[in-house]
C-alpha cells in the first residue's frame, strides 16, 4: 500500500513513470473486473480509460481512504454501472457472455472447464447489478465490505445483503456444480 | 444446496480465470497511457500555481507538528538517563545550576551548521520551549519552504502535570494542542539542564569525583573559566562567567552526539504567562494524541519501543523521506530534523494524519536506547533500501555478547562483532 502512495506521490510531483507503473500493475485487474461486471471487452476497455484519464486529472485532489487498489475498483464499478446505464446494455445471453475472452487463453491456465466458467458467468450475468457488483467487488478485487459501503455511499447492511442475496441466487443456480469443479481440481492436481 | 463457502470459492476460481484471460493489449495500452498523461498535461497547464502552500495548511491541522513536538519531548529521554556519577570555584559554578529557578538558555544538538537548536526558557518546573534550525533542504519547492520557515511553533512543558501545550502558527491559522506526557514522556523528559543538574550534583556528592580544570578562555567576550567533569557514561565540560562564576557555556557528548548548552542566563526575572498552560487568545484548540508517548486507553501504559519500531522506522525514512536510499548519519538530531520533512511528504500523499507519522519517532526512542552510551554503529550511507547484503545498522543488547544487525532489506540477523561493518 506505501508503495502505491508514494507511486502516487512521485506522480503527483511530475513522474510520468510513477503513473505508467501504477497502470502496468493493475490494469489487467481492473480489466477483469469491468469485463466481469459488464459482459462486454469494448465497454470495459473505455471504462478502464475513462478511469485512469480521471485519475490522472484528479491525483492532486485524491485522499485515499484506502488502497490504491480499492480506489481503482471502485472507479471501475461506478464506471461500469454509468456505461450500463448510458447505453442500456443489459445482463448478455450465455453464447455471447461466453465469447470474452481474448487470444491469450490457454485452456491449460484454466482453473475451471469453459463449460463451467460458462455456467458460473450465466448465473452471475442473472445477478442485479448491484449484488454483482458486492460481489466482484469483494472476491475479485479483494475490497471489504465496509470499504464497498462507503465507497457506494450505501450502508453496511445494504452491501451485506446484497452479496448475501446474491450468494444465494448462485447457490439456487449453480447446485452442484461446486462439487463438480472440486472434483475438476483434484483431477488437474 | 452449496454452502456459502464453497460458492465463493468457486466465484474466486471464476474471477481467477477471467482474470488470466484479460490482458490489455499494447495498442490499449498506448491509447490509455496517451489520452491520461495528455489530459493530465492539460490540466496542469490551466491550474495555478498555488496548490502547495495548500499542503501546509492540511499539515497545520495535521500532527506534523505534534510529532516534531513529541520528538522534542523525546529527545529529552537521552539526557537525565544515562549518566551515573572543589574546589570552591567548581562550587559556585554548579550552585546556580543546582538551584537557579528561572533560567535562558539555548542548546544545540549535532553539529555543524545545520545543527538542530533549542531555546529554553525554564521557569521552575516549567519550561517555554522553541525550535529553530529544521532541515528543509530536501524540500525543494522554494515557496513550500518558504512558508515553513514562516511557521512559528512553540512548547511548553508542565513537568508537574505532565502535560505539554504546543503552539503552533502560521499566518492567520493558529493551532493549539494538549499532549499527555505522563509515562515515557515524563520518565524521559527533562530540560537539558536537569541533566546537567544531575551530573554535578553526582560529582558534588562523590569525594573521588574527577574534575579537572581548564583554565581561562574568552567565550562571547566574556573571560571564563573551565573545568572538565568525568561521568560514567557522559564527559561534561563547563565555562563559567569569571567574574560572576555563572556557567554561560555547557558542552557534552553523548555516544556519537555532542550537545551545547550556550547563552545561559541564571535568575532572570521573567513573567509566569510565559509558561501558561492556557492557550492564548486566537488559538483554536485541537485534541491530539500521541501513542509514541503513552498506549492509548484503555491501557494507558507507557510505550515501550521496540526493534521494530527502529526497522520501521528506518523504512520510512528510506522509503518515503529519501525515495529508496538510506540516510547519510542516523541520530536523534537527524530523526528530530527530518520530522518536518516526513510531515512535509505525507501531507503531500494526502495522509496527514497516517500512521508514519506517529511510527518515525518510535524508532528514534529505540534507538536512545543504546545510542548514548552503548554500543551501536550505522553504515547506511549510500545503501539502497531492499539491499539484502548490506548491514545498516548495529547494535549490542545489553547482556548480549552479539550485536543484532540490520540489513538493507530490513531483516535483522544476530551478528558476530568481527563480522560487522569496519
């Protein structure tokens, strides 16, 4: 976390460099979690610029509450949500979710099947985008969930609910499937 | 049905394999770095100039100056702690010291020009305490150390409460504070002339006391008359006024740092509001704690620095003060130096109030531990922070017949003494 505030700092104070470094760390991150929350690489590609263009102009004034990480998250969510908005892109349809991915898949890095990464996608574009959002925001990006609470300016109850909502519309989805994935592992192993 | 663990952890496994699968091409990358370091040159070409000053104003209300505070209190724990101790010349020249009630005096710590200096005006158990000399040359922005020069802090100590009342004003923000300096801070802290109250009235008390005289100088124009008082751990020597056989000059070394006592004036009739605990109209109050002093309730135990507070405390001064490279010397003069510099950085990441503020001294009071008196050296100079080959810093605890060593990488390994630094 230092390293990123005195990243921060240096750019702060003129280094072009800091800046470079903080995107090379986590935009890959942040482009995983925009694709994940909105279904769509061209809508996430223009809300990861759209986040580090504000970010550039807006580094003077920002007074991190907490992780660098978190910030960015969060920026990408809202930008997520405000793209989804705009052009009304709602949740896709299984085929087309399953297409985002890029030439750099290697079925071999997989964790999980394509069928199953298929499925789980499925369930989680049937989500709200609000319980999507807790979600990602807490098991992709790491954020606690009072950090998710006042980043959203919602209450901690609110985002506990919404994950926990959200949770069981996957658990209803996705019966059984954990256990085939667990066996999936073992296998690989 | 799935329980809640397992479904987030097939949701970490989906997340992980989406992750893998979303790399950023180079064009993108291209496309994004442009348009945001384009925009960012923009913007600063249309902002004023006048963003750094603003820095100042969040560390005005922050607790840089707190912690410069705290460190003056702190570096008061190195004298009064460590020193365990005619003819009638010798005798008029302490009396003062051991009984004056009211007292002027500046003292300096460290050497050369830059050398950190203290201006105390002691009024019996109270004492005004001011500071001039901070280091600012690692603060480039002309105007920022400017306006730090500028700013005027005062402290006063209230050794029977164990209280302290800084002052603190720039321009028109005028910041008051309270600090509890009840436990370490009173245990330590001392005027410098308590200290030096307690070396002579050790040697007055002890018929084998070595005290030597010096003879004769001019100081200050002044004719005077020297004697060289040998302690346990601390060498003291004291110039006293001819005439009147009022001490007007103090020097002493403790293990690698020297501190002057100058421009001593015993018996001066000052005025009592001086030390007033009160805080002074145009002030606006502002609770502060500080738990380098004390552990926050509900404990209320003095703070005990440890080793790694000073590892800690190193890596601040590396990471954030010098961008990556260890200090040149490390002492409390430089710890006490670099406070401003810390406050300076921080408020500029926009943490003000973060916790390195408070973490930077409790290295410092670590390091007292055995810098006055034990054995310890630094060979830091011009080791970069991460260098795992490299021992920084060395120190030999007491009753141990190693030293522990700190590296460059901040491990810390126990060492044989033939395998320290040369």
């Amino acid at each position: 976390m230092l390293e990123d505030k005195m990243l921060l700092w240096k750019f702060r104070h003129g280094s072009d460099d800091a800046f470079r470094h903080i995107y090379d760390k986590y935009k890959n991150d942040l482009l995983g979690l925009a694709i994940a929350l909105s279904h769509d690489r061209t809508a996430a590609e223009d809300a990861l610029q759209d986040v580090f263009v504000s970010f550039a102009l807006h580094a003077d004034k920002l007074h991190l509450k907490t992780s660098l990480k978190s910030y960015l998250s969060t920026c990408i969510a809202n930008k997520v949500r405000d793209i989804i908005r705009k052009k009304s892109i709602q949740t896709v349809e299984l085929d087309q979710a399953g297409q985002i991915s890029t030439e750099d898949d290697q079925p071999d890095t997989l964790v999980m099947s394509a069928e199953l990464s298929a499925q789980v996608e499925h369930a989680m574009a049937q989500l709200p985008y609000d319980q999507r959002e807790v979600i990602f925001l807490h098991l992709h990006s790491g954020m606690k969930f009072r950090e998710i609470a006042e980043s959203q300016n919602v209450l901690l109850n609110t985002v506990l609910s919404r994950y926990r909502y959200g949770l069981e519309q996957l658990r209803s989805q996705l019966s059984g499937k954990v256990e085939s994935w667990k066996t999936q592992r073992i296998s690989k192993d | 049905m799935e329980n809640s663990e397992n479904i987030e952890g097939l949701i970490k496994a989906f997340c992980a394999d989406k992750n893998s699968s979303a790399r950023t091409t180079e064009q993108l990358d291209e496309k994004i770095l442009n348009a945001a370091l384009s925009a960012r040159e923009e913007y600063k070409r249309t902002q004023s100039a006048q963003t750094q000053p603003k820095i100042w104003r969040i560390a005005m209300h922050s607790k840089l100056t707190q912690l410069a505070a705290a460190a003056v209190v702190a570096v008061a724990v190195i004298v009064g702690s460590q020193f365990l101790g005619g003819t009638i010349t010798f005798a008029q020249v302490i009396e003062p010291i051991l009984n004056a009630r009211t007292v002027v005096l500046d003292y300096v710590i460290g050497e050369g020009p830059d050398a950190l200096e203290m201006h105390d005006i002691v009024i019996g158990s109270r004492i005004r305490r001011t500071m001039s000399n901070m280091d600012m040359t690692k603060i480039l922005d002309p105007r920022v150390r400017s306006t730090l020069s500028n700013m005027d802090m005062t402290m006063i100590l209230d050794f029977e409460d164990a209280r302290m009342l800084t002052l603190v004003s720039l321009g028109v923000t005028k910041i008051a504070s309270y600090i509890d300096i009840q436990g370490t801070g009173l245990e330590g802290t001392r005027s410098v002339l308590d200290f030096v109250r307690n070396v002579v009235s050790r040697v007055k008390d002890n018929p084998d006391a070595d005290i030597q005289d010096l003879g004769e100088k001019e100081i200050n124009g002044q004719k005077a008359v020297g004697f060289y008082v040998k302690g346990l751990n601390v060498d003291l020597t004291i110039w006293a006024n001819k005439k009147t056989s009022l001490p007007i000059r103090i020097e002493f070394t403790e293990g690698k740092t020297s501190i002057v006592i100058k421009n001593i004036e015993f018996h001066v009739p000052l005025e009592e509001s001086l030390v007033s605990m009160e805080v002074p109209a145009g002030y606006t109050l502002k609770d502060m704690t500080l738990n380098i002093i004390k552990v926050p309730a509900p404990h209320n135990l003095p703070y005990n620095a440890t080793e790694e507070d000073l590892v800690e405390s190193l890596r601040i001064w590396a990471e954030i003060i010098l961008d990556g490279a260890f200090p040149d010397a490390i002492g409390t003069d430089h710890f006490m130096k670099q406070a401003a510099v810390l406050g300076y950085k921080l408020a500029s990441l926009g943490l003000p109030d973060s916790g390195e503020m408070e973490q930077f001294p409790k290295g410092m009071i670590f390091l007292q531990e055995f810098e006055f008196g034990g054995k310890w050296g630094y060979a830091g100079k011009g080791v970069k922070l991460g260098d795992a080959d490299k021992i920084i810093l060395w120190y030999q605890p007491q009753g141990s017949n190693t030293y522990r060593a700190i590296y460059g990488d901040l491990k810390v390994a126990e060492v044989a003494e033939e395998d320290l630094p040369k």
